[in-house]
C-alpha cells in the first residue's frame, strides 16, 4: 500500500518552487555557498519511494529540507572538528565498506534468472522436497545417554512423555509445554531429526536416544497430518527473493575462498566450556 512521506523539514523553507524541472547537475540549494545538487535530492527520492512511498512535489521540498539540515549539521560537525576524531574515520569506512559490499551484492543478485519458468521449477522442487505430511512433535532433552536411555525406560511402563518432559528436560524452550515443538515439516529439520521424525509412526517414540550437540534427545510423534502447499501465486515473491538471498550467500563464500583471511581475535573463554 502507497503512502506519502511525512514532512521532514525542521523549519517550513520555501526554496526552488520548480524542483522537479532541475536538471540533474543543477544547484537546487545553496548552504553557506556550498550547492545541494539536484542529483541529490534524485537519490534521496529514489531511496524513499523504493520503500513504497509516494513522493509528490511537496515531499520533495520536505526532502529537500532533509538534505539542507544536513548540510548545515555537516558544515558545523567540520567547524568543530567532529571529521577529525578517531571514531568519525572509522565510521566513515564501515559506511563505505557496507555501500559497496551491497552495491557489489545487488548487482550479482540481479543476474539471478526470477522469470516464470525458473520460479515455478524452484517451487516444484521445494514442493516434492517438504513432502505431503507434517508432524506434531515433542522433544525430551538430557545432559547424558543413561539419563536418556532412564526416561525411555519409565515410558515403556507407562510414564506420560508430557510429564516427564515437564520434570526432566533441560530444553527451557519446550519443557512447560510438554516438551511440544509443534507441527514441523521433516525437510526443514536438522539432521538426524529430519529422518527420525518421517520414520515415526503416530504415537510412538523414538527407543534409542539421540545424541545432539546439547546432550541427548528422546522424540515423540504426537500426530501427523496432510499438509498442503501454499499456491505457487502466492510464494513466488518470495522465492525470488530466495534464489537472490541464495547468491548473495554465494558470492561471499566464493570470495572468502579465494581469500587469504587471518583472524587474530581469541575466542571467549566462557564460549570454549
């Protein structure tokens, strides 16, 4: 949905009533002599309605206005000596560091194909790889394997998953729910969950623990279900973004390959535990 920009001025300034028939070089303010290039303010109207607003020509006077502020705020900073700090260089080369990793990365993503035919192959692919089912599932973790193999014993004689999840588990996430994660679709767990999960009937658990990074984990299907997959109209957006999301990702392990990276920051000692 459109909308127009606030007024961003500090104070109402009636200057180049004829913005938009400015040339891109032409000066259309001056701050203390120093000219705001119309190719500026083109920028900043670019910038704005990529967001989805709408810019007439009283949002391009308040814009405007946003460009002389800051002018006037920069003129100062230098009076004082803000440019000359320590701390202001190096926020200026983090700003320039990030406008051109993003411009690289935008222009890479845009070779990306998003047409029809390539969108519909990506959803058909994802479709068959999330399968037809989903899994109502619960979870009770422990810090060793005897512990594990303790709780697997007390629910071969009867003992509610639930509860014991409730009493037992370490995984604060899920031990007030019963140790429940909910409905999940095997493909987007991690491994050995994704297979464990899809080779569980209804209502059984897993007799052999499994062993995670965190400790040990015992997993119960409460339930299954269809599952239907949303219509291809309405994720396509949304899988152009991630096959643009997916190069983006690329590229940086491409260059960081190719890379020769030294890393001198010593871990944390609380993190090695």
């Amino acid at each position: 949905m459109t909308h127009t920009i606030r007024n961003f001025s500090l104070a109402a300034l009636l200057i180049m009533p004829l913005i938009s028939l400015a040339a891109p070089n032409d000066t259309v303010a001056t701050v203390n002599g120093k000219p705001i290039k119309q190719a500026s303010l083109d920028l900043m109207v670019k910038q704005v309605t990529a967001s989805g607003a709408k810019v007439d020509e009283n949002s391009k006077r308040a814009l405007l206005d946003v460009l002389i502020n800051r002018e006037v705020l920069a003129q100062e900073a230098v009076k004082v000596g803000v440019d000359k700090t320590p701390d202001f260089a190096d926020r200026l080369e983090m700003q320039r560091q990030e406008m051109l990793a993003n411009t690289y990365l935008r222009d890479n993503t845009k070779k990306v194909p998003t047409d029809e035919a390539t969108l519909k192959a990506e959803y058909d692919k994802i479709k068959e790889r999330m399968g037809k089912k989903e899994y109502n599932v619960r979870q009770i973790a422990v810090a060793t394997e005897e512990e594990a193999k303790s709780i697997i014993s007390q629910l071969s004689k009867g003992s509610d998953f639930a509860t014991l999840a409730k009493d037992k588990s370490i995984d604060q996430a899920t031990k007030d729910q019963g140790g429940s994660i909910g409905w999940v679709v095997p493909a987007v767990m991690r491994r050995p969950f994704d297979s464990i999960i899809a080779s569980l009937p209804k209502g059984l658990y897993t007799t052999v623990p499994v062993q995670t990074a965190g400790g040990w984990v015992i997993v119960k299907v409460e339930d299954i279900r269809d599952r239907d997959a949303p219509a291809f109209d309405k994720v396509k957006d949304q899988l152009a973004q991630q096959l643009q999301q997916a190069q983006a990702e690329k590229v940086i392990v491409d260059l960081r390959a190719k890379a020769k990276i030294t890393n001198t920051l010593k871990p944390d000692a609380a993190a090695r535990k």
